[in-house]
C-alpha cells in the first residue's frame, strides 16, 4: 500500500495524525511545506494527500490544482483552521474528496483518510478538473459545525442545477445561502432575482412572479416582464414559499414540471431557463397535511434541502459576526468602527436573539449609531436586549450544575425540564408561595411568543397551530400583556 502524505506547517499536527495513522498500520510521509510535495511528486505518489490550506511556504489550494493536473485520481483532502465559505467552496471547486476543520476529532479523521483510501483504490475521483477560484471577501460568517456542514453542501452543489429547499428560522440568513448558490454554480454569470411570496400582496403576486400583457387587468398598460423572466439563465429565489397561495402553486409546479409558463392574460407560452431556488421558516409537511401547500409542489422543491442553524445554535459564531456588522455599519455611517469590549461580546454570546442574524445586525447598527464612545461597554447595551438575558429560565447542564437564575438559555444542549425543575425547587426553598402560577404564565408566556413568532403575527394561525381555540389565545394574550 502506498503511503498518506501528510502537509502542514505545523508539526504538532503532523505528529497527531502520524500517531493516529501509525496505530491502523497505514504507512505515511509527513512534509512541511508544498513545495516538497511538488518535487516529490515528481518521482512517486501518494495513496491519499491531506493537506493544510495555508502555510507560509505555500497554498494548499494551489498545490491541490496542480495535484489536479498530474494526478487527476489522486483523493485530497484539505484542512484548514478558517473554516469559512469561501475556503470550502475553493475546496470542493478545485476537487478535493473532503474538507476538515481545525481542530477536528483524529477518529472521524483516519475514518476520512479510510474512506478517501478506499476510494484512491478504486480510481473513482469524484474531483473536477477546474481551477479553485478564491474571493476577497466571504458571504456567510460561521465557524460553528452546523455551519461547516452547510459549506461543504453548498461546495458540493457548486456545479449542480438542481432545485433547492432552505429551511430556518425568519432573520437566520437563508437569501444569503441561496445567493452563495447562485455564485458558485454554473449560473453565477445571469441573474440572481428574488422575490418573497410574503411580501407581496396576493392579488398582485402572480402578475409579480410571472409577468403580464398589456390590458391583461384595469390599470396594466404595458407589457411587464415577471421575476421568472427576468431571472432568465440566472436564479430565482422564492423566499418563505410557504405562503405562497394555493393557486399560483399550481402555476408554478407546471414552471418546475415542463419548463414553461404564461404571462397573465398572454397567450404564448414562454420558455424558462431558471434554477429556483426556494425558503421557508415553517414546516411544509405540516402544511401539507393541512391542506395548505401541494404535496407534489413540495416534491419537486425538496431535491435538495439545506437548513440555516438559528443564531442560538451557533453562539459561538456571535463575536465574530458582531465584529463584522460593527465594521459593515461604520462604512455605511462614514464613520470609524466602534470597538466591543470583551463583556459586550460575552454579554451577546449569551442572548438568545429570536430575531437571528437579522436581529443582531440591527443592534450593532443601534450601537454604532447610539454609544457615544470608541469602546462599547455593557453599559451601552440596551435595557430591553440585557433584559432578554436575566429574564430567561435556568437549563442545567447536569447534576452537579447549580441553579442559576440568570443563566443563558443553550437551547438544544440543555434538559429544559430539569432546569424547570430545579427552578421550582429553589422557588420553594425561598419561600415563594406562588410557584405554580408563576411557572404556568412563563412556560404559557413563551410558548405563545414562540407561535405568534412562527406565524407572524397571525393569532388564529398560531391557535390552530397550538391546537387551542381563538377566544383561548386571545384571553390569554390579554392575561399576559403579550403585544404581538
């Protein structure tokens, strides 16, 4: 068997992956820098190379290409410590077989290498013959794992046609996923149109996506050319298509069937040469059961379905993205980026922020504009967002967690139970002789904010959602002082 060759500047990382490979007995020759690489290749070849993307004597993506060009079938995998789009998508462009972050679990690894073996045996390169490009800046910011795997499914459908569905929360940056699509597909040199289908009222939607005649309705005196025509050889994306109503889904599941649509009022048929790429926040399955969304229109959207973590699934990604609103605002503004200080980054680490990405733009605009200092300070926050933090209720990491009235909430990582629990023990343990009701209007409280968020606003929605009655809900938000 022939070798893995291992590149990379640091030696600490070579020494891991020796260790780990000499324990599967799999032979292996360690290099510092590409450019060894390069004159060793010129005399024998590698069973797998995994390579660091950036090194001071050398770039892993040009040495990728050039394995590329010589050795087409031999199976790269990359690694990198800045674990971003654009390092990602270059990746998969310049045909590596994988993407690895630093640091990475050693056993998922050498099950990599395993893998990326197995493959080098078979000489089935799953790489592309093109040319990694790379670009100044990157369109999504996001360190956290779910936000990896986000990027190697946007790096492997860099050359793909195909239909995809975004799913996420509302403000969790789903436009920003569809147009990283568009850049890095076969499309990127047409147009990129989008549309949401809740923003437009329904009575002009249709005659917004698919364009109409003159004199088709009182008022349409010229000709208009819909989003589906404009975004010809280019990309559509349909922003929360779940709000899309029932008969213009019709309409477009015949664009995704054959191909082609009618303007309103016209009578020829127009070709479409368009990707679309659609987003949701709500779930369509359910809506589907409900009679409100066409199964078969879901089918043809769900080829590929891709979903944006909400900010609280990725809080480690906060500082750094706050980072860079505060330099996006301070360009905007004309004037110098402010500085947060490391407790305003801590404090915004731990905000729940139901609003996402959206809502924490917002708040380094507020800052930029409203703190009268270069340094933010905690101080500067406002009341309202601090609140968000103290007010919510204690998850517990374990047994020996202690209660904590002002810890965050780490949703999906914590027993939420059995911190509401071990709040009413220490409630009672205080005294408080009103736990019951207490605890009953915080867990109803938010409960009911999560549903009206969900629906927008929308209280009979949410009811039926909750599977309560209308009168119900519109009591209890009364009971609560719940404006939505």
């Amino acid at each position: 068997m022939k070798p893995v060759w291992i590149v990379d500047d640091d030696q600490s990382i070579r020494w891991v992956l020796e260790k780990a490979l000499a324990r599967e007995n799999v032979p292996f020759k360690s290099f510092s820098n590409p450019n060894d690489v390069l004159n060793a290749l010129e005399k024998e070849a590698p069973q797998v190379l995994i390579s660091d993307i950036r090194m001071p004597r050398g770039n892993g993506l040009d040495l990728l290409q050039h394995v590329k060009v010589t050795h087409p079938h031999l199976p790269v995998i990359i690694m990198t410590a800045y674990s971003d789009l654009d390092s990602a998508v270059s990746s998969f462009q310049g045909g590596a077989f994988e993407y690895l972050t630093k640091p990475f679990d050693v056993e998922k690894a050498v099950e990599l290498i395993h893998r990326a073996v197995e493959q080098g045996v078979r000489g089935d390169a799953s790489a592309k013959e093109v040319a990694g490009w790379r670009q100044d800046s990157t369109e999504i910011i996001g360190q956290a794992p779910a936000m990896q795997e986000l990027f190697r499914a946007i790096g492997r459908l860099a050359q793909s046609h195909a239909t995809v569905l975004i799913t996420g929360e509302s403000g969790s940056g789903k436009e920003l996923v569809a147009q990283a699509l568009h850049r890095h597909s076969p499309r990127a040199k047409g147009p990129f149109v989008s549309l949401s289908t809740s923003a437009v009222p329904k009575d002009l939607l249709e005659s917004e996506l698919f364009g109409h005649e003159r004199g088709a309705f009182p008022g349409a005196q010229t000709l208009r050319r819909g989003r589906l025509e404009q975004s010809d050889g280019g990309t559509l994306f349909l922003g929360e298509i779940g709000d899309l109503p029932f008969d213009l889904q019709t309409r477009l599941l015949r664009v995704l069937t054959d191909g082609h649509f009618y303007r309103l009022g016209g009578q020829d048929p127009i070709k479409a040469n368009v990707r679309i790429i659609a987003s949701t926040h709500q779930n369509l399955e359910q809506r589907v059961a409900a009679g409100l969304f066409r199964e078969d229109l879901m089918h043809r959207l769900n080829v590929i379905r891709l979903r944006m973590p909400a900010l609280r699934e990725r809080s480690e990604d906060i500082p750094a993205l706050a980072k860079h609103f505060m330099m996006i605002c301070a360009k905007s503004l004309g004037v110098e980026p402010k500085k947060l200080s490391d407790e305003v980054l801590k404090e915004m680490t731990a905000m729940p922020f139901p609003g996402n990405v959206r809502q924490l733009e917002n708040l380094c605009h507020w800052l930029t504009v409203m703190t009268p200092a270069n340094v933010v300070g905690v101080g500067d926050l406002p009341a309202d967002i601090v609140s968000q933090v103290s007010e919510q209720p204690i998850l517990v990491q374990g047994e020996s967690t202690p209660v904590n009235n002002s810890a965050p909430v780490k949703t999906g990582t914590a027993d939420w139970e059995s911190g509401l629990s071990r709040l009413a023990v220490k409630m009672l343990q205080d005294g408080d002789t009103a736990v019951f009701d207490a605890l009953s209007s915080r867990f109803e409280k938010a409960v009911l904010q999560a549903a009206l968020e969900v629906t927008r606003g929308r209280r009979v929605e949410a009811a039926q959602r909750l599977g309560i009655g209308r009168n119900t809900i519109t009591r209890k938000l009364q009971e609560l002082g719940i404006d939505d």
